[in-house]
C-alpha cells in the first residue's frame, strides 16, 4: 500500500503511546494485526430496542468475514441508534446525535474505513452524515426489509396498514378484537418496514448516491443473499482503503440528481428529502429543496408498492429489484455518477431485468405519469412545504377550504373525535408546533387521523398541514414540513380557525386568504406558545438552540459540512 495506514499513527513505533495502543487492544490477536493491515470499522446500529435493526449483529459477522478474507481487521463499533417504533418524542430527535456519535467515534479511534450498518429509519441518514463529515472510506449494508405478514390471506404491510386498519376501528367497520388479532401477523421476520417507507427509501437512496454494492439495496433481512452481500461488502471496504475511495472523491450533484430521480420512480417517503438535504449538506453539496421538485416532479412512478400501491418490498426483490427500476429511468440518471466500486451506476443497469410487471411498470405503462414530490410555496409556507401526490387523493390536489386549527398533538387528540367539532369533509385540518424546535424534532404526526364523525361518513381523505413529518409508510392529501415552521416565526403560528387555505399543487401553492397586512398584525396566540417545547437541559435543549428548518436538513447548525478524519493531539 502505497499511502500510509492512517491507524498506523496509534500502532506504529516504540514510544509509550504506541505501546499502549496496542497492548490494549491485543488480547489474543498476533502481532500482524498491527502490521500494515487496514483496520475496519463496523459502524453497527444493532439494538434489541431497535427491532428492526436487531439482526444486524449477524450482518456484522458476516462483513468480519469478509474484511478478514481481504486481509483487514474488522472491529466492531457500536452506535446509537434511535428506534422509530419506541422512542419518544420522536426519533428524529436523536437523527443528529447518532450521526455525532458515530463521526466523532470514527474520527478518534484508529481505523482506516468503515462498514455502515442501518436499516430503521433514521439509522442510514445518521450514518451517512456521519461518513460525510469525517470522510474516511466508508460503505453501507442496508439491513434489509422483512417478509410480508398475511391476516385472513391477506398482504399486511407494516405501517401502511395499521395507519388503514385504525381507521376502519375509529369508524366503526372493523371490531377492536379483529384488529388486534392481527398484530402477531403483522411483522413476520426480522427486518425494517416492509412498504416502501422511510427505512425501505433511504435504503434504495443510499444505492442511488452510490454508497451500497449496486443490487444490495432491497434484498429482505432473511434473504441468505443478504449475508453474502455483506461478506462481500467487507471484502470491497479492504478494497476502499488501497484506492482511498472516499464519499469526498465521488459523491457529487450528480450523485444526489440520481437519488432524486431514483426517490420518484419508487413513490419513495418525503423524509428522503430532509435526510438528502442533511447528507448534502455535510459534503458541502448545494443541494435545495427546489431541486427535488425541478428534478423529480416528472419523473414517472413505477413502482407498485404501498403506501401508494399495492405489493411490498419483498415482491419488488422478486420483480427484479431496485436495479431494474433504474433502469426503465435510465435516460433521466446522470451517467457521470459514480458508485463505491468505482464505476458509474448505469454501468450496472445493462442485465437488469422486470420480471413481474404488476409490481414494477415499464416505462411506458407507468403507475403515475408524474409523481415526483411537489415543493410548494406561498404566504402559508414562504420557505416551502411538501406533498407527495402519488399518496395523495388525485380531487383534493386542488382544494379550498376552511382552516380546523389545532395548537398542539395534545389540543388535536383531545378535539378530534368530538362528535359537537365544527368539521366538514371540505376543511383543512392544521397542526402547528410539531417542527424541529417545536415539538422538538418534527415528529411523523402530520398524516392526522380523520376525524371520527367524518369517518362514518365515508370519508377517508382531508386535506391536512402540518410542520412536521409524515412516516413514509402513510398516505393521504398531507402537505408538510411547512417551513419556516410555527416555532421559528413562520405564519403557521398566525393561522386561525375559520381562515381559508388555498392548496393548488399543479401551481406549487400553499396559501392563506388573508390580507398581508392583516396576518403580519397577529401574534401567535398563548395556546399555541404553550404547545413549543422548552427544554432546560441536555440534548434537547442543545437540539432545539441549534436544529436548523427542515428546507436545509434540520441538521444542527454547526455539524453542517466535513471536519475529516484528522486528529491533532496524542491522548497521553
């Protein structure tokens, strides 16, 4: 190797320093390992309070397998990893602490590369920022998605369809009993979300950057050829090393344009685009928020899979992959775009094959013409705002409508299911306060649920606007991330009840029917003030004072950009 091991400033020597070094970390390896070979990282998420991350200790094995084959030491790192399913408030809270973890362990610990092990929610996003800024070779193994449950013969998808299946319970055409009987059907193997969710999309993202072996992204959690992937992806990490292939030397525009098109030919979640914009932001990419729109808005939706379709992620695995998708879109991927092996991505498109077209469409024959994220913008959202039409109702896409307001999660649930509330199937329900200072951490509460009366109506879709997210496993007419959000002095703080919002996607709009000058006298009332959070310590309170607004990420305002892997003082 011709460039010095970077690990080879703790190994190498006889002073103290080196000594130490290695005696600690010698129990029972041979001297060889502190000889010229590449110390690899393997930057686990695994957790048994993360569940879908829980297999991800036997992924680890395998990579081990892998880096030792190629002549390298694989090494364990745990990190933090925030589970989407338990942790309150929300998981988006700790999105920048586990990549602040992880860069800061990576940079202070002597290894030369590292293998990125997610698969729940926030976990690939957090490790990719973290890669980002401390630009050593890196890799990513996504943990994969689990298999599909059956209830009653069947397909649950997970997320999707517990979001569908309360509601039937909440209007009255699904017995509690029968809706809870499913529950043990619904998650049937180790693995993330099994809809084309959060977890599934930044897994598929992160092979459109070019950052996973290209055909790894989407194979399921128990699929054995998931466990040979990452075998291989330790051999490549050794690989990685002796070309000192960093994020920094091929992650570009052009990578992130690929993502873009990429996230609109799956239906892929919103939250794509506010990890994107993190991701980017710590490459020192300029990566908008309009980008996503001027890129994707006309890309055609391809893939069939709920939250905007009907079939899950193991059936697009068996449809040919994430790789065929790519392919039908060729012509709107950006060629120069390289991946982790060295080679552009296209270059992998060539043997890619549909081979069930109910499941994947061709091109010409698309589920959705254009189905790209929309970005909106008006006197309701002058920083921008977001709504994913393929999960949208096509007749609400343009909707007038007075405004229900609700100051808080806790002021919408203790409202929403009062049979005397003042609510037709034309109103537009509001939810303030749930952005990254406000809530803290812009929680999945804006996909709201419909308000009880209204579902034994036969209504199943409102328009709804929220400051916060969405999970990527739901659905529905949701425009959100509105930004700047309430917390931060956005006019979503003004809005009152009886207002009358104009939502116009063909035309990008978001706006309020009131007079400027009327909006700008108002102040936001005490209710909506006491619904921010106010913390006085800790993580929360670091979040909240530095949390930037979801149109650049809501990453913490000094992780922005690469601090790299340099480390300038000895520990003894």
């Amino acid at each position: 190797m011709d460039t010095p091991l970077r690990s080879a400033e703790w190994y190498e020597g006889t002073d103290r320093n080196a000594y130490i070094h290695r005696a600690w970390m010698r129990r029972g390896v041979p001297d060889s390992a502190f000889q010229g070979r590449p110390q690899i990282a393997i930057a686990n998420t695994a957790s048994e309070l993360v569940p879908c991350n829980a297999h991800l200790d036997e992924v680890a094995q395998s990579v081990k397998h892998g880096v030792y084959e190629a002549g390298g030491i694989p090494l364990n790192l745990p990190v933090t990893a925030p589970g989407e399913t338990l942790v309150k408030p929300t998981a988006m809270l700790w999105r920048n602490m586990t990549a602040m973890n992880a860069e800061e362990m990576l940079r202070a610990n002597p290894v030369d590369g590292v293998v990125l092990l997610g698969g729940c929610d926030k976990t690939i996003p957090a490790l990719l920022m973290a890669a980002a800024s401390v630009d050593l070779p890196a890799v990513v193994v996504p943990g994969g998605p689990m298999l599909t449950g059956h209830f009653r013969g069947e397909a649950l998808g997970c997320g999707t369809d517990v979001w569908r299946l309360s509601e039937e319970v909440r209007a009255g055409t699904l017995s509690e009993p029968d809706f809870l009987k499913s529950e043990s059907a619904t998650i049937r193997s180790k693995g993330h979300c099994n809809t084309m969710g959060t977890a599934s999309t930044m897994a598929l993202v992160a092979e459109a950057l070019g950052m996973t072996v290209p055909g790894l992204a989407g194979t399921p959690a128990p699929d054995a050829r998931l466990l040979e992937a990452a075998h291989g992806t330790g051999r490549l990490a050794v690989e990685l090393i002796a070309a000192d292939r960093r994020p920094s030397t091929f992650l570009t525009k052009a990578s992130f344009h690929n993502a873009i098109v990429a996230l609109a030919a799956i239906g892929g979640s919103t939250n794509a685009v506010v990890h994107l914009l993190a991701i980017a932001g710590r490459l020192g990419i300029d990566l908008t928020v309009d980008d996503f729109d001027r890129i994707g808005a006309d890309v055609p939706l391809l893939v069939n899979l709920r939250p905007a379709g009907k079939y899950l992620m193991d059936d697009l695995h068996r449809a040919g992959g994430f790789l065929a998708v790519l392919r039908e879109v060729r012509d709107l991927l950006d060629p120069d775009a390289l991946t982790i092996t060295g080679e552009p991505l296209v270059s992998y498109l060539d043997e890619a094959r549909i081979w069930d077209e109910d499941v994947i469409s061709p091109r010409g024959e698309p589920l959705q013409k254009a189905a790209g994220i929309a970005v909106l913008r008006g006197s309701l959202a002058p920083g921008g705002a977001l709504v994913k039409p393929s999960a949208a109702s096509p007749h609400l896409l343009q909707h007038r409508g007075r405004a229900l307001v609700f100051d808080s999660i806790e002021d919408f649930r203790d409202r929403i299911d009062d049979p005397d509330l003042d609510v037709d199937a034309d109103t537009v329900l509001v939810l303030r306060g749930c952005g990254p200072k406000g809530y803290p951490g812009m929680p999945e509460v804006s996909n709201l649920p419909l308000p009880k009366k209204l579902l034994a109506q036969g209504v199943r879709d409102m328009v709804r606007i929220c400051d916060g997210r969405m999970s990527g496993t739901a659905y529905g007419t949701v425009v959100l991330h509105v930004t700047p959000e309430a917390a931060a002095g956005g006019p979503l703080a003004l809005v009152r009840t009886g207002d009358t919002v104009i939502l116009d996607v063909a035309a990008r709009r978001l706006d309020i029917d009131v007079p400027a000058a009327e909006l700008a006298a108002r102040a936001p009332s005490a209710a909506t003030l006491d619904g921010y959070a106010k913390p006085v310590r800790g993580w929360e309170r670091l979040y909240i004072d530095h949390v930037t607004q979801a149109d650049t990420g809501a990453d913490l305002d000094f992780l922005q950009g690469s601090s790299g892997s340099e480390v300038h003082r000895e520990s003894h």
